[in-house]
C-alpha cells in the first residue's frame, strides 16, 4: 500500500515538471514576436539619413553648397570670388586689380603712386597696356623703370596713359587729339573697325567704372622727350 502511494506521487511530480516545461516554452515563444520587433531598424530614420548629408550639420545634400566656386548667398545671389570681370559698381582702381591680364599695369600703378588720383572722384579715361605690352619692351627697361630711383620716370610714362574726362571708344573719333594728365597729346586714327591710339589698338574696349572708364590696349606708349 505504502509503496503504491508513493509510485502514485512520483508521476504527479513528473507530470508537473513536465507541465512546467511546457508552459516555458509557450512563454518563451510568446516573447519572441516583441523582440524581434524591437530588434528591426527604425526604416523612417534610415530613409531621413540618406537624404541629409552628413558633413553639413543636418543641411540637406545641396544646401548652402557653393556653385562653381562662387558662393551662394541666403537670397540666391551669385558673387564671385576673387572677381575676373570689371563692373560699372567698382572705381578705377578696383577694376584694374580685378583683371588678370593687366596685372604688370595694376603693380605699376601702385609703384608709381597712381593710385591715389585713380581712386578719385575722376572721371578718367586709363589706356591700360596689357601683360604682353610690357614684355615687348626692350631687355630689362620695365625692371629699371621699377627702381626707386627711376621712379619719375615710371610716374610720367603712366600719365601718359590717363586722360581727364570720361571717353567711350565710339566718342573717339578719327583724327582727335587726346591730353593726358602729364600734359602730353595722343592721336586718335581709325582703321577699319579698329581704334588706335599713338599706334596703340584698343583690344577691349568700355570698361566702365564708377569714375571713368578702361580700355585696354596692346601697347605701351612711351611719352616724347620734353
């Protein structure tokens, strides 16, 4: 009797732990929907990443990019940096910088001190001999005129390629006789379509500033011996 009772509570203890087991094993499935879901990436997150670039602080791709090199401003409005063109808004003196090929002018300007009267209220009209103009000279002649001690002599070739007063390239007419502010004449002659001035063409022409106008020409003209 007594060993009936207990093979009797034996199975009962077997058929709990199974029980148990079971309803583990339900649990444990019941659980796995939920962290599967918690596991999967946030798609929405992933979709707003790509379309931000990373390296502008949340800036859309494109967003205050600069276009071609030039920057765009809040309004849209294109400004060049390190500007290659002449403007109408700018003086003399600020055109002349703004133009590669007639930097060799712009430095001897500067050395000459022209600065001073092409920064005033004008009007001017600057004959600009180009790049090539000046390495046309003889050997060694620009060198010298850049010395310290031939400094009048570079001063007074520059005067001869300023005019006081304000002349378009179609006011020039043929045969006209031109005063630079160094009290020399220049001689205006037409051929064909060109301008020249003393031998000089215009190459480009009406360079319009805020106090005169540049027109730049293809060669340097040396003032007569007084």
């Amino acid at each position: 009797m007594k060993k009936g009772s207990l093979y009797l509570i034996a199975c009962a203890l077997m058929c709990s732990t199974m029980l148990a087991g079971c309803g583990g094993a339900d649990d444990s499935r019941n659980e796995n929907p939920m962290q599967e879901e918690r596991s999967r990436p946030n798609l929405g997150s992933e979709t707003e990443a790509r379309g931000t670039n990373q390296n502008t602080d949340g800036h859309q791709s494109g967003e205050g990019d600069s276009k071609g090199g030039r920057e765009v401003d809040a309004s849209g409005t294109i400004s060049e940096i390190g500007g290659r063109e002449m403007s109408p808004s700018q003086n003399i003196v600020e055109n002349i910088n703004s133009v590669p090929d007639i930097t060799t002018f712009a430095s001897a300007m500067r050395k000459a001190e022209l600065v001073k009267t092409l920064n005033g209220t004008g009007p001017y009209t600057v004959l600009a001999p180009n790049n090539g103009s000046f390495e046309a000279l003889p050997d060694g002649r620009l060198s010298d005129l850049m010395k310290n001690e031939n400094k009048q002599q570079l001063v007074e070739l520059l005067n001869n390629h300023v005019i006081a007063g304000k002349l378009s390239a179609e006011s020039l007419q043929d045969g006209a006789i031109l005063k630079t502010i160094g009290g020399q004449q220049l001689r205006v002659s037409k051929r064909g379509a060109d301008t020249m001035i003393n031998g000089a063409k215009i190459e480009t022409a009406d360079n319009m500033s805020s106090n005169g106008v540049v027109h730049v020409i293809n060669k340097v003209m040396v003032p007569e011996a007084k």
